[in-house]
C-alpha cells in the first residue's frame, strides 16, 4: 500500500504475525506425532510397501523438516501435509505404475542354499514377441541382468521375500513380488507405454507456430498445458499460469491481475470469447474466476495487439470458453483443499445444441481456523464461481452462442476489516460463413461489476461500495483467400459508473450516509487489418484502428484557476450538464508486424502498435485489488496513450521440438497516472485533484528455451524488465520526486521461471516449478522525528527508492489419472511454497516495543508451505 497513506478508509495494515510471516509457531508434539504416524501406516498398507522401517526414517525427517520451518500448527493440517509426502515418496517406489504380481515357490521352512535360480521368458502382450534388453531389479537394485534376444533371462536370487521390477525402455515396468524358497519360472508379458497424460507443452496447433507466426509477443496455453503447472492449493489458475512465462509477472501474493511487459495491470485487456471483464480474480488475486474445466485456450498478446483489439494500452488476453459436447451427457466431479467443482456438458438436441455448466465453491475457511493466531481463526474467506454456455448450430456454417459467467467473493479479516465482489458478464455471439471466402462474427454482452469494503467494529463502522455497468456490442467481418486475409469491423461500449456510497455498517455506527455520483461515457471505434504472405519466407499483418471517447452527463464539472495547480482550494466554479457530450476525445492507432524467415527454423520479427485507454483502476494501494475504483476519461483526466515496439528472433530445432527465442521490447506511454502523497480517492467529487499525470518508459529482453515434446518437458524463462514514470507538471504540488524518472511499483528488472514436467508410466505426471524475481521498489521512513508531546513524524524517502526482498519460491505436484476408476477420476498433490519461504508482500513501519522509534516490518501473505490434495472423477461420455 502506499506508505504516505493515512486516510481512514484505506487499506489498513495486516499486523506481521497474520498468514505465517514472523509469528513462531508452536506444534503440539503428541498430536502431530500420532497423526504423522497415522499417515504413515495408512499409506505404508494401502501401497504394500514391504519395508516400511525405510519410511518410517523418512518420517522422522518430513517431521523434523516441518518442525524446524514452523510448518502448520494444527495436527490436521500436519496429517495432511503427511498424506502428501508419503503418497510423494511412494511415487517413486511404484505407485501409480502398475500393480504388483506375486509368486510363490518352495517353503520357507527347512534349510536352503545361499541362492536359488529365477528364470522365465519375457513377451510382448500386443504381439506375443521376445522383447530384448528388459532390464532385472531386485528389492530396487538392478542385478546387472537383462533379457537376450530372445527375451529369456537367468539371475541368482538369495532365499527370501524379494519385490523383483522388470522394467524396459519402450514398455511399461511390470513390479512382482516373488517369495522364492526354491529355483522359479517367472513368465511375464510387458504392454507398450502409453502417454495419457501430456507434459507441459506450450505449443499451439501449428509446432512452428513461434517461427511461422508474423505477430510477435504471442502467447499461447491450452487447459490441459495448464493443469500441468503446479497450483496453488491444486487448482489451476489461468492467471498463476502465465506468470511462469517471459514477460508477464505480478506484484506479489495478494494482488489480483498480471503486469506485462512493464505495463499496469490495468492496461490489460482482459475477455471472454471477445466480451470485455473488467475484474475476475478470486482470494485476493491467488485465483482467477476462471474454471479451467470450461476454457478451451488462452492467447495472450504482449504489446501488438491485432486491430480488433483496443481499450488498454499494454497487452491483451482473450479466454475462449469451450464449447459443451454435442454426442453425449457428462461431467467431473472435484473436491480438494481450496474448493469442490462440478461440470456437466452435453447435447440438448443431439448435433445441434449443447450445453456447458461449471461452478465452484470455496472450502477455505477450515484451513484458516487451523492457524494459532486468533486473528486468522476469526477471518472468512468463501468465493463461487458459474458459468453457463449454450452453442447451436443453427445451419451448416452458422453458429450462435451464448455464455455468462457470474463469479463472486467475500473476505473479512478477524473484526478489523473486510472486502466483497461480484461480477457477472453475459454475451451472446454469432459466427458465420457466408460464401467460400467470408465469414462474419457479431456480438452483444453485458456486464456488472459490484465491489465494497468495510470497516465491522466501533462507531466508525461503515461499508463503502462502488461499481460499474457496461454493455458492448461488435461486429466484424473477414475475406480470406490463400495469401490474404482482410478484416474490418466496428464496436462500441457504454460505461455507466455506479455511484460511490458510504454507508454505517450496524446500528452502533455513527457514519452518516454519503454519496458520490460517478462518470458515463461511450467508446466508438473502427478497424481494419490485412494479414499477408509474401512468399515462403516474408508475411506481415498490418492494421488501423480509429477509436474515439465521449464522457457523457449528467455531471458536474469543476472549474479551476488556471495559474494554480488542480486542487479543491483553487475551484473557482461549477458546472452541471444534465445529458449529451461533456468531453471528447480520438485518436488513430496504427499496428504493424513483419516476419522474416531466414531459414525454415529461424525468423526474425519486428512490430509496432499504438493504443489508447479510456478506462483505469484507481487505487490507494501499491498493487491492483478487486475493490478498485474504475475511473473513466473525463475533462482533467486524459486517456492514457503508448507506442510499443518489438524486435525478436525466433529458432526451432529437431522437429520443433525445442524452442528458443529472444524478443527484446520498448514503450512509452503518455497520460499515465500516479497519486499525490496523502491522496484522498474513495468518495471523492473530483477525482482529478488527487492525480498526477506523467510519462512512462518500459523497457526489457525476454528469453526462452523451451522443450516440447519427450517424457521430459518444460522451459525456462528469463526477463530483463525496467520500467519508470516522470511527473511533468510545472506545479511542486504535482510533482513526484521533482519531475525525475523513478521506478514504477510494478518494476521488477529480473524474473526467472523454470517448469519441469516428467511423465511418470503409465498415468502419472510430476511437475516441478521454480520462480525467482527482483523485489518491487517500495518507499521507506529514512527517519523519525520525535516532537513535543511524544508526537513520532516520519520523514519517507524519495518514491519508490527502495526496494523489498526477492522473491524466491518452489512449487512441485504429482498427478495420476485412472487411480480407482477406468472410466477416469485422476488424483493431484501438490505443494505450494515448498521451502516455507517467507516472501515479502510489503514493508511497513511501526514503533518498536516501548521505544519511540520507527522500525520496518515484514509482511508475508503465505509464510509458510501449503500442501494441497485434489481428487475428481468423471462420469458419462459414452464407452472408453
């Protein structure tokens, strides 16, 4: 949050012992023990694991590991964590692989010799051949014996009760248990492997897409590449997700939306199937409000966006939401630590209408009553999720479809303070062909977003509430022939700005009840596009689009005296304008993209695009929240403008099963908006007074090498991001460290990610993630002033001169499908922050103890690891 900020109705502070960050945490030894020992004999059993004094060192040691990083506090929560490191360890001592065989010969009973002989055959079950080069391990030791050429073996065993692992390259390992008292024939026969689960592969229907594509900046994910990501709490986040890719990052746990490529998360184009959402994250920014279980894909666009794109000045992200089965009825149920799920899809009129629907519900609130602080024991936390979708085929070639999704959420911390949104979006859209060359798509959407915050406790009890309404509407067509592609188009949203309203929160309040009216306007725009290959090598798109804003009444307009700076002291007038136009303005946004190959695997690309936004979050906090005001273009508030460019080479290798690229990227932007010190945003008649407008600059390279396909897959990421603001105004009072550049808060200059997926045979999938970034810029109390009266006067550096600690964070999860049921359930467990490291949200400052001075504090949302088991199971769709 900002630290100049004292007005009563900001954020207030979350006390540093809250959510793990430097409380000591004290586990109540037997409890835990016996829980831990629970577990352990639990999974010990249910997987047959013969030498079970091994795992029970290794419990001592997941025990101590907890105890020493003050992990969990409950003996739940321990049981837990438990489950999840033995089913882990159990990964790799043949769970989920197949399951285990037993033979038996001779009797234990009587005198043996130091080693008998096992021998047998070894074929395939799909052809009945020999398979060659089948590897023998006994008790997890290979003996150095592996079948010929016509799959037989011999190997000398000692007497005894051994678990004997024929394992081979191309098949799936057979496991036997083998009590041999005498010599033995074993004869197995060994199926070929079979991926059912696909590893992390960033890729999109074309494997040389990267190369091939003229549009530079472009990101691409699938549902299933995204489930694949370890999750927080086990459940895939689109917005989690892309952070693990160069370019896009956050300002830390806690904070909702993605800054890319320097930019603000608000200059983030954020749609549905083309139907504009202006916020929809869950839990404080931890998940979206987003159900992967009915998304099909996710494009983001880093600074190019096509022409059919516009409203934001940094990036776009377009969710397509999948379509529900045509054939047959079914579903997916899910429960698991965050949240239980449902989805059913399936025709209502067999190849002509289908429907989807998918929701969520929070099951959160027991994690928190686990902690020891009494504060955390005291909070809430439910959030829900819907969405609905119907797709008819009206003829061959035409389509209409309609979708809506209505997400929600309620957060209250102890009796300090608390948060609730809702947003809903409905849209309805058509999708034409019309001849062999054209196509036409058209859409109308609606949307509402309600969001509140308040203060439960004392007189000063009260709630303040805001929103905004919108209705959209677009239409656009295309003309396709093999080289060319023309595309032109037309669209228009109406913003209608709820009023702000306080109002007291109980009975015992005595805040009187205060509105604040807020802004409408109309945003028009036209497009147009070609996208062009010239020949095998050379292909680019190039696009115009001409937007233009009106802010619309009724209103009230201030005047001010114009040889001051923009005040409440300097009003010198008002005025009311009932209905029509206030203010208007427009602008041209031209966008161009060139590829170049320079052989079949290696292109060169280059862009630029201009945007305007008329639209931005205010907030009083360092990061974006979904309790921001969204504050539209006005007399003394401009649209924001920028100029991206970009510059990347592109190579793929070995069938394109490897990726590298390099793309180095620059913006400038005008209009861009900070805060004065002290600012006042909340109920506030004239929003400008409180603004300050700037230029921004963004600047950076990102890097990827990136494995594809194999039993291996993943990539690692690295950016080299830098982003500034200058204040340009003549006046001190709207000035931000003396007009110099300084750091945004989002400026985060180094980001690596590395995603490790390995297939684990059959049907398991094991999925490491690795995440590391410079800490955001923060001001900080340089000194303290102590006057007459004990008063303490903290004197705050420049903005932003400082800097939090790093952030550094290890996620790993295990998935296996098909666990109980062939028709298909799978089973995840995952662990978030797994190390326990406390990173910083924020930095504060406080009195320490009896003293009179200022000491900073650490904040850490999630201080500690948090282990997650999720299981669902699917139902109906016909035979496997």
């Amino acid at each position: 949050m900002q630290l100049l900020s004292q007005r009563r109705f900001h954020f207030p502070k979350i006390k540093a012992s809250a959510w793990g960050s430097s409380s000591s945490l004290h586990p109540a030894k037997s409890a835990t023990n016996s829980m831990m020992k629970g577990s352990f004999f639990i999974f010990s059993n249910v997987f047959d694991l013969r030498k079970r004094e091994r795992f029970w060192i290794v419990y001592q040691f997941v025990l101590q590991f907890f105890e020493k990083i003050k992990f969990l506090e409950s003996p739940m929560m321990r049981f837990c964590a438990g489950v999840f490191f033995f089913f882990f360890i159990s990964v790799f001592s043949g769970f989920g692989q197949t399951d285990s065989l037993t033979f038996s010969f001779g009797k234990m009973e009587g005198n043996h010799p130091q080693s008998y002989v096992l021998t047998g055959k070894i074929t395939s079950k799909d052809s009945g051949d020999p398979i060659q080069g089948v590897g023998i391990h006994v008790d997890g030791l290979f003996t150095g014996v592996s079948t010929d050429k016509f799959g037989t073996y011999f190997v000398m065993v000692a007497p005894g009760d051994h678990r004997v692992a024929f394992r081979h390259i191309s098949n799936i390992p057979v496991f036997t248990r083998i009590l041999l008292y005498e010599n033995g024939v074993v004869n197995l026969e060994m199926e070929e492997k079979n991926f059912e689960l696909e590893g992390v592969v960033v890729m999109s229907d074309e494997p040389d897409r990267n190369v091939r594509n003229p549009i530079t900046g472009v990101t691409k994910l699938t549902t299933r590449e995204l489930k694949a990501i370890p999750a927080f709490l086990g459940e895939a986040d689109i917005f989690k997700g892309l952070q693990l890719l160069p370019g896009v990052s956050s300002m830390g746990e806690g904070t909702s939306g993605i800054n890319v490529r320097g930019a603000k998360a608000d200059q983030n184009l954020l749609l549905m199937n083309e139907a504009l959402v202006l916020s929809s994250n869950h839990a404080l920014g931890f998940l979206s409000g987003f159900n992967t279980d009915v998304t099909e894909t996710f494009t983001l666009y880093k600074g190019n966006l096509p022409s059919t794109f516009g409203g934001r000045a940094g990036s776009a992200l377009n969710i397509l939401m999948r379509p529900g089965s045509k054939e047959s009825w079914q579903g997916q149920l899910g429960l698991g630590t965050s949240n239980g799920k449902i989805l059913v899809e399936g025709p209502v009129l067999k190849d002509k209408v289908s429907l989807i629907f998918g929701g969520r519900l929070s099951n959160v609130n027991w994690l928190l009553n686990q902690a020891r602080d009494l504060d955390i024991q005291n909070s809430k936390l439910n959030f829900y999720d819907g969405y609905l979708g119907l797709n008819w085929e009206i003829a061959n070639g035409h389509q209409l479809e309609s979708n809506t999704l209505v997400t929600g959420d309620d957060f209250q911390f102890s009796d300090q303070f608390g948060y609730d949104w809702a947003n809903r979006i409905s849209s309805l859209r058509y999708k034409g062909i019309l001849g062999e060359q054209i196509s036409i798509t058209g859409l109308l959407a609606d949307g509402n977003f309600d969001n509140a915050f308040y203060d439960p406790e004392g007189v000063d009890a009260a709630r303040v509430q805001n929103g905004m309404r919108y209705q959209q509407g677009k239409i656009s067509a295309t003309w396709a022939n093999e080289n060319l592609a023309v595309t032109g188009g037309l669209e228009g949203i109406y913003y209608r700005g709820k009023p702000e309203r306080i109002s007291p929160y109980n009975e015992e309040s005595a805040i009187q009840e205060e509105q604040v009216g807020k802004e409408r306007g109309r945003e028009l725009s036209g497009f147009l596009s070609a996208e062009y290959e010239l020949g095998e090598n050379t292909g680019f798109v190039a696009g115009l689009r001409y937007s233009g804003y009106s802010q619309l009444g009724p209103d009230t307009v201030y005047q001010y005296n114009p040889n001051s700076p923009i005040e409440e002291g300097e009003i010198t007038g008002e005025t009311y304008y009932n209905s029509g136009k206030i203010k208007s303005y427009s602008g041209l946004e031209p966008r161009f993209s060139l590829r170049q190959n320079l052989n079949s695997s290696l292109s060169l690309k280059l862009s630029y695009a201009r945007l305007f936004q008329y639209i931005q979050s205010i907030s009083n906090t360092f990061g974006p929240t979904p309790i921001d005001l969204w504050q539209l273009s006005s007399t003394y508030i401009p649209p924001q403008r920028s100029d991206n460019f970009s510059l990347g080479l592109f190579k793929n290798s070995k069938d394109n099963s490897w990726e590298y690229s390099i793309d180095a990227f620059y913006r400038t932007s005008v209009n861009q908006v900070e805060y004065r010190n002290f600012a006042q945003i909340f109920l506030n008649p004239h929003m400008e007074t409180e603004l300050v407008f700037g230029e921004g600059e963004a600047y950076g390279a990102e890097f990827l090498i990136k494995k594809n396909l194999g039993v291996v897959t993943g990539w690692l990421a690295y950016t080299y991001s830098r982003s500034f603001f200058r204040s340009q105004s003549s006046f001190e009072e709207e000035q931000i460290n003396s007009n110099e550049w300084f750091p945004s808060n989002y400026d985060q200059p180094h980001e690596v990610n590395f995603i490790l997926s390995r297939k684990m045979y059959p049907r398991g999938l094991f999925n490491l993630s690795i995440n590391y970034s410079t800490g955001r810029p923060v001001s900080a109390v340089n000194a303290s002033y102590i006057l007459n009266g004990g008063l303490v006067v903290p004197d705050y550096s420049a903005r932003n001169q400082y800097r939090i600690p790093d952030y550094f964070r290890v996620d790993v999860s295990y998935t296996v499908e098909k666990v109980f049921s062939k028709k298909g359930d799978s089973l995840n467990f995952s662990i978030y922050n797994l190390l326990g490291r406390k990173n910083a949200y924020s930095v504060f400052w406080q009195k320490d103890g009896d003293s009179q001075q200022l000491r900073p504090y650490r904040l850490a949302i999630l201080g500690s690891i948090f282990p997650s088991i999720t299981y669902s199971i699917q139902w109906g769709g016909g035979d496997e």
